[in-house]
C-alpha cells in the first residue's frame, strides 16, 4: 500500500483524487490550511499552508513518522486569479506565485530528502492545461502554472539517478469550486477593459459545465502505477487538450485571433 501526500484535499480535485486512491487502497494522508473545518473526509487531513516553509516539513514529517515512509506526493494546492494585468494589485500576483509556485517547489524539496533515502518515489504536480498559453485575463495564472511546468521538466532530470520520478498532470476545465475561492479584480464600470466582466462570466461558465473531477483520480491512479511515466499529461474535455495542438501548429496571430473570438474579445 503506497504513501500518498496529496496537498490542497479538502476540496475540489485534490478531494476527489484523494478519494478515488483511498478506495483503491492507498494511504492516502490530504491537506488543509484549516483541517479542523472539514467534517467529510474520507482520509486524514494535515494542517498545511504551501506559503509556510515550516509548515510544509512539519506535514511531511508527521507523514513519516505516522507511516515510515511517502512514496506520492501530489503538488495539488493552488489558486485561481483574474483580471486585467494592468489592474491586479501586485501582492496578489506574489500571492499566486507563492501558492502555485514557490510552494510546490518548497514541498519538493521537502520530500525529495525521504525520497532519495528510499531509492524511490513520484511527485506528480498538478499543473493546467492554461499553463501552456497565455490566456486573457489570466495571465498571472497561466504564467505560474507555466512556471512549474519547466521546473518540472529540469527537475525531473535531476533526479532521475535516485530513481525518482516527476511529472506534470495539466487538467482543463471541470466541475469544482475553484470560482468560489480564486481572486478577481472587481469589474469596475470605469475600467479601461470593458471586455473582462464578459470574460469572467464566459470563463466561470466553462467551470460549470467541466469534466467530473472523479476522472482525475483515475488519471492520478493510471500514473501511479506506470512504471516510468512521461514528463506531461493532459486530463479534460478534447476541445481544452486540442487547444494546446492547435498552438503548436497555427501561426500566432491565428491563435491569437481564435482565442480572443472564444473570450468574445
């Protein structure tokens, strides 16, 4: 039975990956930066806030001493941020970056440590699909989840001789309550950027008619149990994975152009 460390779990495709290796079996351990809020979890909760240095290793270190071991962890905590680059406050970009970056790099570095002295281990972090181009109106988001994907990528090499492995897994869109909780500048009828209150309607739209998260779990448990499994994958509906198809091959003003008619731009 594998160790699994999955951050940010009491909610969303943290909660639902969480859930499906549970009930396959794993000892799953999830976290929250309020455990004692949660009532419903199937799994054991550790209080963990990624933008806490001293957080993270005292989670991964009750992980150890509990079970003796971590064989996955998943980097799944993060957070969602819209708006005008021009108007978002700049403590909110730090903000983003130090949940959907720097923290996840912190918990690598974390586990890593244990991993090696194992001779084995996976990180799989959770990245999105809107890592791989920049979106409007989300282009602090893009950008940080952009960012770990690379750091993935050089990573994943370098640890390779421990025989452990890393990957990314980029969900598109799917049905959480990730809207409920991600930061938006207020749309203001004196912004220059008239289009972003449609965009944010247009955006939380294609939240509500996503994937169901629980499809993620398989994903998830599919990796797990690949022996050496490749530096990216993409869960989510076609239309969101054959985006990043249609980067590659068209010209960039074509992209361009097809992305700003579907945020009606």
């Amino acid at each position: 039975m594998k160790v699994v460390l999955i951050t940010g779990a009491s909610s969303g495709l943290g909660k639902a990956i969480g859930e499906y290796l549970h009930h396959k079996g794993f000892v799953v351990y999830g976290t929250s930066r309020n455990p004692e809020r949660i009532t419903n979890s199937v799994f054991p909760l550790l209080k963990l806030d990624v933008r806490s240095v001293e957080s993270i290793q005292h989670a991964i270190a009750e992980v150890i001493r509990i079970s003796g071991r971590i064989d996955v962890v998943i980097n799944n905590a993060g957070v969602g941020i819209l708006g005008p680059l021009e108007e978002i406050p700049t403590d909110e970009i730090r903000n983003n970056f130090e949940t959907n970056l720097f923290g996840p790099i912190e918990v690598m570095k974390a586990a890593l440590p244990h991993m090696r002295l194992q001779k084995s281990g996976l990180i799989i972090n959770i990245t999105s699909i809107a890592g791989y181009m920049g979106l409007p109106y989300r282009s602090v988001y893009s950008a940080s989840k952009g960012a770990l994907e690379l750091v993935t990528e050089a990573l994943r090499m370098e640890v390779k001789p421990f025989n452990i492995e890393i990957t990314n897994v980029a969900p598109g869109e799917f049905a959480t309550n990730i809207a409920d909780h991600r930061y938006h500048v207020p749309v203001a009828p004196s912004s220059a950027y008239a289009a972003y209150g449609r965009t944010i309607a247009e955006i939380n739209s294609q939240v509500s008619a996503g994937d169901d998260p629980a499809r993620m779990g398989e994903a998830i448990y599919r990796i797990i149990n690949t022996p050496k499994p490749n530096g990216h994958y993409k869960v989510g509906p076609f239309l969101s994975k054959f985006s990043i198809v249609l980067k590659r091959i068209l010209p960039d003003k074509m992209y361009e152009k097809m992305l700003m008619n579907h945020y009606k731009l």
